[in-house]
C-alpha cells in the first residue's frame, strides 16, 4: 500500500514482488537496490527469489536503464549467476570501517562491498570526475613508445583532461560510518532520534554518486528495499524521481521521517 508521497515519490508498504506488478512497463530509469543477503538471524534479512524479481526488473525497466545491486562474498556470487547474461562489471565500495571483528583471528577483517552492475543496452554514464592538485600541462603526456594492437594506436597518445580531472576506477571508497553503532544500550532511542536507523544502512553520498553517475536529473529511480530511507534521500539531493518499497513498516516509518527532513532542508545526509 501507499505509504507516503511527495513531489518526487512515492513509499510503498509491502512485499516487493507484489507491489512492483502495479508499476508500469518500461517507466524505470535505474534500479538501486541493496537485497536482504540472507546471512544474519534478523526477520527481514530473507532472500528475494531471483527469478522473480529480474521478471519485475526487466518488465518494468527501460531497455537501457542500469540495475545496481549491493552484494558481499557468496551473495554477489548467486546474484551475478542469476542473469550471468545482463552482468556487465563490478565496483568494489571500500569501506572506511573494517567489519568483522568477532572473527580477526580467523580470517581478515572485511572492508570491502561489490555493486554488481547490470544492463541490457548501454546506460547513461555521467563519470564523476576527480582532482589532482596540479594542472596536467606541466608535465610531457605524449610520448610515443610503442603500438598497442588492440586498439591500433601509438602507446602514450591517449590522454585524460588535462584540467587535472581523473576519470574515477571501479574502486571507490566511501565512509560507512554512521555514528551509531546499531545494537547497542542506545538502539531503540538512536533508531527514534534518526541516528543509525537501519543495520545494513548505506551512506547517502555514496548513493548520490551512484545515481549522478548512471542516471540525469528528472529521471525515476527504483529501490525495492528501501530500508530507512536513503536512496530516497539521494535521488532527493540529486534532482531524481523515486519509488521506494520497504516490506518492514517500522523502517517505513523511519524512511517517511528521513524524506521529510529531506525535503524541508534541502539536503540531509
């Protein structure tokens, strides 16, 4: 059921399968999803069916609309193997926060997480550049020392801006640290007060990236377990539309809350 609106989206309450046969064909620009992984005890961390759920992508996705999803070790595995046929490549989120402490002396800390990046036809791209300190025209870029085959040119002639931007890598790194650690004496009144809502939480500005970097401003973005909110948010600081499904009403509750702030200060992070 419709949860909250707003100008630029709309929060469903429900399961996702169901709630996603309601929307149109071909009307999503780009999907932003972090799937329940299924490897914690928590109620709502169940698995999607995968058949399922690339029927509803593919339905009612635009034939060129990219669909990113979060995944860690064997759950990246499964899902990639889910549509081996549209996966096209992988960026690694490195964490500022190692994980996994409670097993150090086993095997090594985790501060690492995949966005597996899937698409039919080519996407929207909008690389988001980096900087260097110094402009690229103090130093000598064209130097001819040899031939690439590959692409039948002279090695050393292929130059990036010269501006001092850096066309970003498929590794990123963005803080995960929200302030809270969840579980703790002060969960309950940190999850009131909009402090770490959800365990598996991810940072708007890391989500802002995403969707500056695979979508423009104006077009629809499509999270099918939206969790406290914050892809909402992102598309909201972005200049994006937005659907969010969240199936567990309290994090429902706490994404509504999280979107209003949004919307009265313009940004929240």
């Amino acid at each position: 059921m419709l949860y909250y609106e707003n100008p630029q989206g709309k929060l469903y309450h429900g399961d996702c399968l169901e709630l996603m046969k309601n929307i149109p064909d071909g009307s999503v620009d780009m999907v932003l999803c972090d799937l329940p992984y299924g490897c914690t005890d928590y109620e709502w961390d169940v698995r999607i069916p995968f058949e399922s759920l690339w029927e509803q992508y593919k339905r009612i996705c635009k034939t060129n609309a990219p669909i990113l999803l979060f995944g860690a070790q064997k759950f990246a595995v499964d899902t990639i193997i889910s549509n081996r046929k549209d996966f096209r490549y992988k960026i690694i989120w490195v964490k500022s926060k190692s994980l996994g402490f409670l097993d150090a002396k086993i095997k090594p800390l985790k501060q690492h997480e995949e966005i597996l990046v899937f698409y039919k036809k080519l996407p929207t791209y909008n690389p988001q550049m980096s900087y260097s300190y110094h402009n690229r025209d103090e130093y000598p870029r064209k130097r001819k020392i040899g031939k690439c085959g590959l692409y039948n040119v002279e090695i050393g002639q292929i130059e990036g801006p010269r501006d001092g931007s850096r066309y970003p890598t498929d590794v990123i790194y963005f803080s995960n640290w929200n302030g809270v650690i969840f579980g703790n004496k002060n969960t309950k009144e940190n999850k009131i007060n909009g402090g770490n809502n959800h365990p598996t939480q991810k940072p708007v500005p890391l989500l802002e990236y995403l969707i500056r970097t695979y979508s423009n401003e104006g077009e629809t973005i499509l999270d099918n377990c939206i969790g406290s909110g914050s892809t909402a948010v992102a598309a909201h600081n972005t200049g994006r539309k937005w659907i969010g499904i969240e199936k567990e009403e309290t994090f429902c509750e706490i994404a509504k809350k999280r979107i209003q702030e949004a919307a009265e200060q313009g940004r929240l992070l």
